[in-house]
C-alpha cells in the first residue's frame, strides 16, 4: 500500500468527510468565479475572498487528516 509521506491512514469516515469538504470547496470556487464576472465586481475583494477561503478549506482538511509535517 502507497502512503503519502507526512500524512497516516484514515478512515472510511475522515476521506468521507474530506472528500466532502473538497466538494464544498469546488462549490464556492464556482461561486467565486461567478461574482469574479460581475462587471462592477471589486476584483480586489474577490481575489482576497479566494484566498481566504482557500485557506480554510485548506484549514478543514488538515483538521481532519492531521499530517504529521509543515
């Protein structure tokens, strides 16, 4: 069995509720790329808002898979 380095075995019910999250997080990018063609959009605001949320879907995955490294 191929592991990823960093990161140990999860179970059924932590890649269920990761995939979940990743699913979530595919939802709002659409969402964001949405509002990004607004024609009077802040281009500003929507590039900050991307990357925010970027971080916490990122902040919820890792609260799930706890890796082990940086």
């Amino acid at each position: 069995m191929n592991h990823i380095k960093g990161y140990r075995e999860l179970s059924d019910s932590e890649v269920s509720m990761i995939n979940r999250i990743k699913e979530h997080g595919c939802i709002i990018s659409t969402l964001i790329e949405e509002v990004r063609n607004l024609p009077n959009a802040d281009q500003r605001w929507v590039s900050i808002a991307k990357t925010d949320l970027q971080t916490g879907f990122m902040a919820l995955t890792r609260s799930v898979a706890q890796p082990t490294t940086f």
